[in-house]
C-alpha cells in the first residue's frame, strides 16, 4: 500500500473513501495511494497531491529580468 498526500481543490470538500462524514479539506491527509477512489478524484481534479501544491513558485531558478533603459 502506497501513502500520498493530498488535500482538496480550492474551495471544495472531498469525503473520505471508508468514512463518507470526514472530509478532506485544505489540510493534507496521508491516503492510500493505490485506492482507486482516491486516483479517480486525483484525475478528475477534486484533489491535489500535497506536494504539487504546498511548493511555492519562488522563481529562483528564473535568471532575474532587467528592463530596458534601467542599466
């Protein structure tokens, strides 16, 4: 059994596979990674593998722009 973690799409609230009156909110849960249930909601969009989008787009191995006529 793999474990993932994953956290639902912005603004949406996705039960849990075994227990329909938990959900899984903006907090990353660890999951089975090899459920079905929970694959089918990772294609359609309802979830977010946590570390797809807990990593900041800090831009760091973007070399800097200059503008023109600033140098």
């Amino acid at each position: 059994m793999t474990k993932i973690k994953v956290r639902a799409a912005e603004g949406l609230n996705v039960p849990m596979e075994h227990d329909p009156y938990a959900y899984i909110g903006a907090d990353a849960v660890e999951v089975d990674g090899d459920s079905l249930y929970y694959r089918c909601l990772l294609a359609d969009g309802d979830l977010v593998a946590a570390e797809d989008a807990a990593e900041p787009d800090t831009g760091s191995s973007k070399p800097a722009k200059t503008q023109k006529g600033s140098e």
